[in-house]
C-alpha cells in the first residue's frame, strides 16, 4: 500500500502546480528515464534550461555562503 501512497500524495501534489512546474516536473522525469551511455555531458545538456534567472541567483548564492563554512566537529 505504501506505493498507491505515493503515487496519490505525487498525483495531489502534482495537481497543485500550476502548468509551467507541471511541465516542468515532466521534463524532469523524461531526463531521469533516458539513458546517456557513453557521454555524461549529455545528460547535464537535457537540464539546460530548466532554471530560470532567479532560481540560478540564488544556487549560487547558496554555493557561495555554503562553501565557505566548515564545522570543526564534523570529524
């Protein structure tokens, strides 16, 4: 039963998007479904695209701030 969970809380989910993230969300799983055997740069090439300005600023902002830090008590 934990499946047909899944799939409805994904298919809800799903639904409360508008048509772009739907699009978007779709788009997404095709590129997880193909198979880019012999050329892993084809595979970051089916993403190009799906990020648009804004949520590119704020990756690497993210990247930023976040590479700096180290916690002494991770080791």
């Amino acid at each position: 039963m934990e499946s047909k969970t899944f799939e409805d809380d994904f298919l809800k989910d799903l639904e409360s998007l508008s048509r772009e993230q739907q699009t978007s969300v779709i788009t997404y799983v095709k590129t997880l479904l193909k198979k880019n055997k012999g050329n892993p740069q084809r595979a970051l090439l089916t993403l190009a695209g799906s990020f648009d300005t804004k949520d590119a600023q704020e990756i690497s902002e993210a990247i930023e701030a976040g590479c700096e830090k180290t916690d002494k008590n991770e080791w």
